[in-house]
C-alpha cells in the first residue's frame, strides 16, 4: 500500500490532477501528471478505476496491482508530481503485478518522470541514505 503521505486523499486534488495534468496513456493505464507544491517534494498518487472495467471484485484487484506497482517504482520516480492513474483495461489486459510494473514504467519513461536516486533506506531511524548496490546475495 502506497504511504498516507504519499496519496491524494482530497477529492478537489484528484480532480485538479485529472483536468490540469498531462496525460501519458499506455495500454490499460492512463495517467495524468501535474506538478505539485509539496516541501520537501513528493509525488503523490490516486487510483481510479470506473465501472466500465468490471464489477467490484476486478475494480479492486487491478486497483491493488496498480498500487503495489507502484510502491515499488515510486523510489525510481522523480518528485514533486501529482499522479492520478486511470485503469481503463480489464484485468486479462494487465492480469499480473510485472504487467503493472511494465506498465508502469513505460508511463514514468515517456513523461520523463524515470532517473531519480536509488531506494532510500534508514540509517538510524531519523536520517535516510541511499541503499548501497551489492553484487552478492544476501544470505
């Protein structure tokens, strides 16, 4: 699940991102990317899916695909934007999490929103520093 401070939880925010940002469409996805003024700059997102995509049980599947690809991806993602991710496909169009991902990242690449720092990951519980790259396994 995507943080709570890392959601637009607002229905006036959700709706500002839908008309004033810029749409990326891939696949099943749609997405509408506008900046916003968060200090210190986060991106913060919304799923929607409506009622053409399928009854409440696949409505709430892809929605929790989405968002789990997107916990996973947003440490990849530049700051500062409001997403607001618009599932238009059904879930044989995007039936496993890799195929959200995939998706995903198609979207951050073509909106340019793909290039920042590696996953942070905490250091003595107060400060963050960025996860060191490994070539050997953990055991």
């Amino acid at each position: 699940m995507v943080d709570r401070e890392r959601r637009l939880r607002r229905e006036f925010e959700v709706r500002q991102a839908r008309a004033r940002g810029r749409p990326v469409a891939v696949g099943p996805l749609v997405a509408r990317i506008h900046p916003n003024p968060t200090h210190p700059a986060l991106n913060r997102y919304a799923v929607v899916a409506g009622k053409q995509v399928g009854g409440a049980v696949e409505r709430n599947r892809l929605k929790r695909l989405v968002r789990e690809a997107i916990r996973r991806l947003d440490p990849t993602f530049k700051p500062g934007h409001d997403i607001v991710l618009i599932v238009r496909g059904r879930l044989s169009e995007m039936p496993s999490l890799a195929i959200a991902e995939a998706t995903l990242t198609t979207i951050g690449q073509r909106a340019g929103l793909l290039g920042a720092a590696q996953p942070p990951i905490a250091n003595d519980g107060n400060q963050l520093r960025a996860r060191p790259r490994s070539t050997q396994p953990d055991l």
